[in-house]
C-alpha cells in the first residue's frame, strides 16, 4: 500500500513504507517526549507506539501534578489504512522540522486534561549504541535510538486549570526509537507480567528468573552542554554497564564526547524506594571528570500507567485493544494502595542536578526489577 513516505527517494527495502523487513511481531517503532516545569511542580509525559505486524499504532498523555495526583489517557487504534498519520484519538505527534521540532497534543476529552506543545531541541541528538541480546535462540531486544535535549512552549490543562509552558522555565527531553524489544503480553514467567496484563502464549518455555537488576537513564541539561547515559546495576549494585555522551548546543562545533567510567552513591528515604539523592562522578573520554549532585524535585510519572513493561488495566504497548479504545484515570499519589500498584515500573523522575557553579534539569528514569 502506498502512503506520501513513498513520495520520498529513501527506500531501504524491496517494498512500500507500510512494512518492515521483517515479520516479527515484537518489531515496533516509539517516541517519548516528557517536558516539565523547572520548579517541579507539573510534567507532561507523552509517546507514541507504531507496531506494523500488529497492526496496531498507541499513544498515551500523562500529566502529573505536585507529586500527588497523575492523569492519564491511553488509546489504541487499528493500524492500517492509516499508517502515516500519527495520530490516536485525541493524541497526535508531528514533526515540524527534523531533529529540531516537535509538535504534541492530547485535544479535549472525557478525562479532564489537555495540553498543545511544541519541543524544540537546544542540543545536538545523541544517537546511541545500536542494543542487541538473545534469550534461548531468540533475539529479545535489537534496536536503535536517539536522545535530544531541548525546552518547550504551549499550554497544559488539568480540570479546568491551564498552565502556560514558556520555554525559559520548561525543559524538555525526547527520544525515538526503533526495532525489535517485547511488547504486548509478557511470556509465562516474565518479570514485568502483572495480574491484568492478558494471558500469555501458551507452549513456551518460561522467561528465566534473573535476580536484581536495576536500570537507570538520566538526561541531563545544562545551560552550555548536556550529559544523556544509562547504567545498569547487577545485584551486587554496582554498575554492571554504562553508555553515554556529553552533547553540545545545537551549532556548536564540538563532537560530542563518551562516558567512560561512572561512579555513585544513591540514597534512599529511610524504610523505602524512594530517592532522596544521588551522587554521581562522571568522566569523559577526554579526561574530564564531573562531580554531579542530583536531587529530586518531589513530581514523577508514572509509566505503568501508559503501558509500560506489564502495563495498567490490561493495556500493554502494542497489545490489540480492538479497532479503537481510550481509556484514562485520575490517581491520588498519596494513597498508599496506588503506590504499591504502581511499584516495580519505570518512573521518570524530574530532577535538579548541580555540578559546580552550574545548575540545570532533566530526568532520572529508574525501574528495579527483583525475580
């Protein structure tokens, strides 16, 4: 089927746009986009899922507000006919101008919230190191991805109450990323499989029970350069890999530079999960050697919600939920019971970070896993 990207002289495969060189279902293709106010107080959370052997394309906006209320809205949709239009629902993601600008909006709807954005990008992209593992014979993650450090503009509101997003004091950070990583519902056995997530194909062998890995990915921006890296911790909690760069504004001559060694210090409220600070040394290919402070600033979201790894309410990234569906909810972060059903996913924490005389904000997206 042809679609205006077949317009364009940049084929790559004996075939049109609308399919992939390969027939794995677990083959997607996602945006993220998550700007916030630098004080803390609000963040919006978005992204879009395009599954092309699924037939399904996703989107989820979350809004979270104080670090005590978060508001959602999934919705789903048959993919085809409409394979190059990124929009769901009330959702859409539109690309103003590569690499630099991105247009976001969730329209009015049934669940109270709305917001219209525009990111524009302030550093350079970081393309990061194409990922590839197998798990008995199978390729279970082979990707690509780019990172991009910027600030925002447009509106937010929630229930009635509309905040202003102006670029001096909302930053902004977003990726883009491509290939083959589960989605849908876990196999038996899988660590992110949840209650409601849907029942598992049956005739597998289960997933491998692998102990306590932790996964954490900061962006980080400064005023003159940012630092984007993920690390991961065995169960020993020391960092069993790091990959990373420095980036540069946008115009700026200097290549961007790799991490090459990382140590840290996490600390954690007394009897809990929850961060209190965290103390980074990172050094650079170049010799450079950046004591970091990091300090959260009290607001996160919370992914499972927008179908991450096990997901929320049976909505799970790239799981068929029917020709259309939209779904959303109202969370009160203080209730102990949410949090608890809200533990074990990925959290995008909004974060202060100090290194030297310099200050700036980003986001520190943990998730620990325990089998």
């Amino acid at each position: 089927m042809l679609t205006k990207y077949d317009e364009f002289v940049c084929h790559q495969i004996v075939s049109t746009f609308d399919h992939v060189d390969t027939s794995d279902r677990q083959w997607y293709e996602r945006t993220w986009l998550v700007t916030h106010a630098n004080s803390g107080e609000i963040m919006v959370d978005t992204g879009f899922g395009k599954y092309p052997n699924r037939n399904v394309m996703d989107a989820f906006g979350g809004i979270a507000v104080g670090g005590t209320a978060q508001y959602t809205v999934r919705s789903s949709r048959e993919l085809r006919p409409n394979t190059d239009i990124v929009e769901v629902g009330p959702l859409s993601y539109e690309v103003v101008e590569p690499l630099k600008k991105i247009h976001v909006c969730l329209k009015e709807n049934d669940y109270g919230t709305s917001f219209d954005i525009e990111f524009e990008g302030r550093m350079q992209p970081h393309e990061a190191d194409v990922s590839f593992t197998r798990l008995y014979g199978t390729v279970m993650h082979h990707a690509c991805r780019y990172f991009q450090l910027g600030h925002a503009s447009g509106k937010v509101t929630v229930e009635g109450k509309s905040y202003d997003i102006e670029k001096d004091t909302w930053w902004a950070e977003r990726d883009h990323s491509w290939g083959i990583r589960p989605i849908g519902v876990p196999p038996p056995g899988a660590y992110w499989a949840r209650p409601d997530s849907g029942q598992p194909e049956s005739g597998l062998q289960p997933f491998p029970q692998i102990g306590k890995i932790a996964s954490h990915w900061l962006t980080i921006q400064f005023a003159n350069y940012g630092l984007i890296f993920t690390f991961y911790e065995g169960a020993d909690g020391k960092a069993a890999s790091v990959q990373g760069k420095t980036v540069y504004p946008i115009g700026d001559d200097r290549l961007p530079m790799p991490v090459s060694d990382l140590r840290y210090q996490f600390e954690f409220h007394p009897g809990t999960d929850k961060l209190m600070s965290l103390e980074l040394v990172v050094t650079t290919a170049d010799g450079v050697m950046r004591e970091i402070s990091v300090r959260p600033l009290g607001n996160s979201y919370r992914l499972l919600t927008a179908g991450y790894l096990g997901g929320y309410k049976g909505w799970l990234h790239g799981k068929w939920m029917g020709p259309y569906a939209i779904d959303g909810e109202k969370l009160d972060l203080t209730d102990p019971r949410v949090l608890m059903d809200l533990s074990g996913g990925v959290d995008d924490n909004v974060c202060e970070f100090k290194c030297g005389n310099d200050i700036g904000y980003g986001i520190l997206e943990s998730v620990v896993i325990v089998t």
